[in-house]
C-alpha cells in the first residue's frame, strides 16, 4: 500500500485527458488500491488518476451518505466511466485536493446515470443524485482534463486564479 502524491494546480498533468484502460491487469488494481488508500488519506470524497500523474481513466469514490459515516461502505471504483443520462441542474460549493484552500460554486447536472467498469472489469450502472452525483461529474471532469475552476465564468475564474497565484506566492516566501 502506498500514498501517492497528489498533483495540485497549477501542475500542467492535470489537463492530461486520460486514456481508456483496456484491460484489467495487476497494475491497475495496485494503482486502485493506492487511489483508494491516498483518498482516505487526504480526507476526499474522490480522486482521479490524472490527479496522481496517472492517464488511465480511473476514480475512486466515498460519498458519505446520510446515515453515521463509515469509511469503505460507499466505496466506488469507476474505470472507463460514461456519462449516459442527465437530468436538471444543481449549483454546488465545491473543492478539489488538487486546488487546495479554495471552493466556489458550480453548475452541474443535479441526476446523472453512468455506466463504467468496476474493480472486477465487470459493466455496471451507478444512478445518482444530490453529492455523489456532482462528485462523479467533478470526477469524470478530471479524467477529461477539466478542475471545477475550468467550469466557472471567465471572470469568476480569473479572480480565483489570481488569488490561488498570490497564495501561492505567498506561501513561497514563508519557505
Ligand atoms: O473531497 C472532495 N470534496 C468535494 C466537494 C464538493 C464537490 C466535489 C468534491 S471532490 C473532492 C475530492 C477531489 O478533489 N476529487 O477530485
Ligand atoms: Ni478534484
């Protein structure tokens, strides 16, 4: 097992659009395993291969439900994932491990049904809805090359840009 390090913007990999996995071979399910681990980790409800350097379409999930949560019971590894139905709209404060210390609200769709592979290689279909129907958008959007701040307008994207640059600026001079 082991904890990967998580790339954050703005690391140019992250505009990777990654590629399909075509078969299910060991490294695939070392690479899940450590997605797996490296999202518990950093305490997120997802993450994308892109965001570990790796351009396989591959996600990991856990979307606390509204029961106690408990880690692994709504664990979800998508490979290959499809968005094949859409409904409605949603807005949604969202973040990302890959743009840490920032949110903003995001236009999704508010039901989605998406048809991937699983851990197995075997075919499913995930309807969802409320917060694990937007982190699956956030991360098939990943898969694509795309962050949340790629999703906002122009000008709210620039102000945000801005203000993760001068953070980081910020940051270096404290080093
Ligand atoms: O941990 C995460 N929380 C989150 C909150 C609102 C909308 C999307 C997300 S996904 C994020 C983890 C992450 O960056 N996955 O790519
Ligand atoms: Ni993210």
């Amino acid at each position: 097992m082991s904890i990967l390090e998580i790339l954050k913007y703005p690391d140019l990999f992250l505009k990777t659009k990654a590629k399909p996995v075509s078969k299910m071979d060991e490294g695939i399910k070392r690479l899940i395993s450590d997605m797996v681990d490296t999202m518990y980790f950093a305490k997120g409800i997802g993450l994308a291969a892109t965001q570990v350097g790796v351009d396989k379409r591959v996600a990991v999930l856990d979307v606390p439900g509204e029961e106690d949560y408990q880690r692994g019971k709504n664990l979800i590894v998508i490979i290959n994932p499809e968005i094949v139905v859409h409904e409605g709209e949603i807005k949604y404060e969202e973040g990302c491990l890959s743009v840490p210390g920032f949110t903003a609200n995001v236009k999704r769709f508010e039901n989605v049904t998406v048809r991937a592979l699983d851990k197995d290689g075997k075919g499913m279909e995930i309807k969802a809805e409320g917060l694990l129907a937007i982190a699956l958008q956030h991360e098939i959007d990943h898969l694509d090359g795309v962050l949340f701040i790629d999703r906002l307008s122009k000008l709210k994207r620039d102000i945000i840009k801005r203000k993760i640059k001068k953070a980081i600026e910020d940051g270096k001079k404290r080093l």
